[in-house]
C-alpha cells in the first residue's frame, strides 16, 4: 500500500507545481494578437484606442491622449488569482511614466482590463484607477 501512495503523492504535487506556470502560458498566448476599444472609463466621450499584444509587450495607440506616440508596455499577469492579476510598466520613448497594478478577465474575444497606480482594483466596477473593455480585431 505505502510503495503505490509514495508514487502517486510525488506525480499529484509535481502536476500542482507545473500547472499554474502552464496556465500563464496558455492564458499569454491567448490574449495575442491585435484588439479593438469597446468601453473606456473615465473618457467622459467615446474614444477609440488599439492594443496590440505580443509577446508580454502591450502596445496601446490612443490618438486623443497620446497624440501620434505609442505607449509601450510591458506586463506579467497572473491567472492564478481571482480575479486575474496583471502588472503594467508603461513607457514613452525612452521614459518609464508609470508602473499600474490591475485586474482582467479573458472571455472568448473580450478583453477587459482595469488597473490604477498604486493600489490594484478588486473588481470591474471599482472606483479606482480605468477600465478598457476590448474586442479582438479578426484577421
């Protein structure tokens, strides 16, 4: 009896221990790709913004802020949590303007993200920080 639990005790904890790391994985490949502003709050007016993710770079074009700049950004989530957690350090050019902690959820071809410097949100409808709803751009 001892000689077949050692075994299955050892397989069950190294499946634990490799699990969340291929969850990330998994969840990073999946928010690949181009995706299109459906919802931004505090914009007091319907503003469009384009994000595009590759790799753990998140680049976000908004006009009516940024003018013809990009803002580059680079980030770590975590799926393991709930809600999910990600970590925003944004650059312009060659300055680090900010570093935000945030929250998102992945749910088919919707994207929403918020997040505020200094303290993460602890859901979508906080007061704190902005929320980005986004819609995967389709090939």
């Amino acid at each position: 009896m001892f000689s077949r639990t050692v075994p299955l005790c050892v397989a069950f904890f190294l499946f634990a221990a490799f699990t969340p790391a291929q969850d990330a994985k998994m969840e990073l490949e999946a928010l690949q790709g181009k995706w299109a502003s459906e919802y931004i709050r505090p914009s007091p007016e319907t503003q469009s913004a384009t994000l595009t993710i590759k790799g753990e770079q998140w680049t976000i074009t908004a006009p009516w802020v940024l003018g013809n700049a990009a803002a580059k950004t680079t980030f770590k989530i975590d799926p393991s949590k709930n809600p999910k957690t990600i970590d925003l350090t944004t650059k312009i050019g060659d300055k680090e303007t900010s570093r935000s902690l945030g929250i998102y959820k992945l749910e088919g071809d919707t994207l929403s993200v918020s997040y505020a410097t200094g303290k993460r949100p602890t859901h979508f409808k906080s007061s704190i920080g902005e929320i980005f709803v986004f819609k995967r751009v389709k090939k």
